[in-house]
C-alpha cells in the first residue's frame, strides 16, 4: 500500500509541474473547468481584503497566467510585481499584460529567496500557491520584505458548494490530488504566529462556491 500511495503521489506531483510548466497554455480552461467557472471569482476574494493605499506597493507570489496581477491594476493598484518561478506562466503573464498596454513587472525565482529589499512591499499575496507557501523560508522571507503591519493574504482553496453530482465528484477530485485538508486542531493563526504573523480566516461567496481567505499581518518576532 505504501509502495502505491508513493507512486501516486509521484503522479500528483508530475502531472502539476506539467501544469504549471509545459502545459501552462491549458492552465486557464484547466482551472475553469475545474471550479465550475468560479476559479477568477476565487482569485479575486483576495481584493476584498487588500487594505492598503492605491499607491501601495503590492508582491503577488505565483503569478501564474497574469490575471492576478491585471484584476489588480483595474482595481487601480499601479505598482505591482508579480513573482513566479515558471518561466511558461511568466511568458503568457507577459503576453497579456503587453496586450492590455500593463506594465510588465514579473521575476522569475523561488519564493524561498526574494530578492528584494526589506520592509519593501505593503502586501504580499498569493492565490492558490503550492506547498511552497508553508515552507519556513518562505515565511521567513516574506515577513522581511512586508513592511510593518503589511499584508499577507493567501486564497489556499475555494470550495464547491452546490452539492450536485458534478461538484460531489471534484471534491474527491481535489481531496485526492492533496488540495484539502490541513493539520487537524491547529489554526492558521497559531501556525503563521511563530513566524511574526497574526492571522484571520475568512469566507467569501461566489456562485455555487466560497472562496477561503487569508489574511495575515506582519508583527515583530519576539
């Protein structure tokens, strides 16, 4: 059994890093379909939170396609950076802000290490991030390039609520690739506090689904 969960997993793993690399032109209909076309209502969850000036400097982690970072100037955030590590979703995040007449302010790397300076960004963000946003580096990290006080908010999932065959089967869908669940007992607050965070969940409603939310703030360690 052991043996099998461990290909499986394997699977898992190899048939995201497609997703987000080779495949990258898919990802756009692939997380449509999935969500029962809530997926944008999902990334957006993150403005409704996003409580900093207009003129705020803001990092979005995994910037993946780019429409992120576009909802964010309609919403008339100006100085925005997006940061992905796929060099595919860097090129279709680039080819639509060139389209719309953006800015283009995307960097490659690992979120593990930002190459920014400290205290540089009002709010750091992240929509549907990988592991990689639990690692401790990344946390580390993303406290020292906040600001004080600055925001870190995250949409780790949405939720299908409709509770129809169709949305049924996604939900095992995601359960089985990993993409629920979480440590039994333990709230995000007492796990991003050793980190110099303080955290809130919240819940935002979209058509037959809610979006969970994020919202962390930076504090100082000691």
């Amino acid at each position: 059994m052991g043996s099998l969960s461990h290909a499986w997993w394997g699977l898992v793993r190899f048939g995201f890093r497609l997703l987000y690399n080779e495949m990258a032109f898919t990802y756009d209909l692939v997380s449509s379909v999935v969500s029962l076309g809530s997926w944008r209502c999902w990334q957006r969850a993150v403005l409704n939170h996003l409580e900093i000036p207009k003129d705020g400097i803001v990092l979005e982690l995994a910037h993946g396609t780019g429409n992120l970072q576009i909802d964010l100037h309609a919403a008339g955030y100006q100085h925005c950076i997006g940061y992905d590590l796929s060099p595919y979703m860097g090129r279709i995040a680039q080819m639509k802000l060139h389209r719309l007449r953006l800015p283009v302010k995307l960097v490659r790397g690992r979120a593990q290490q930002l190459p920014f300076s400290e205290a540089r960004f009002d709010a750091v963000i992240s929509t549907f991030p990988t592991d990689f946003i639990v690692a401790p580096e990344t946390l580390q990290e993303v406290h020292r390039v906040l600001k004080p006080e600055g925001q870190f908010i995250i949409v780790p999932n949405g939720i299908l609520t409709g509770g129809g065959a169709v949305e049924g089967g996604l939900e095992w869908l995601y359960r089985i690739t990993g993409q629920r669940g979480g440590e039994p007992g333990r709230s995000i607050d007492d796990f991003l506090r050793p980190y110099g965070f303080t955290a809130e969940v919240f819940t935002e409603r979209c058509p037959r689904s809610v979006a969970q939310v994020i919202v962390a703030r930076k504090r100082d360690i000691g």
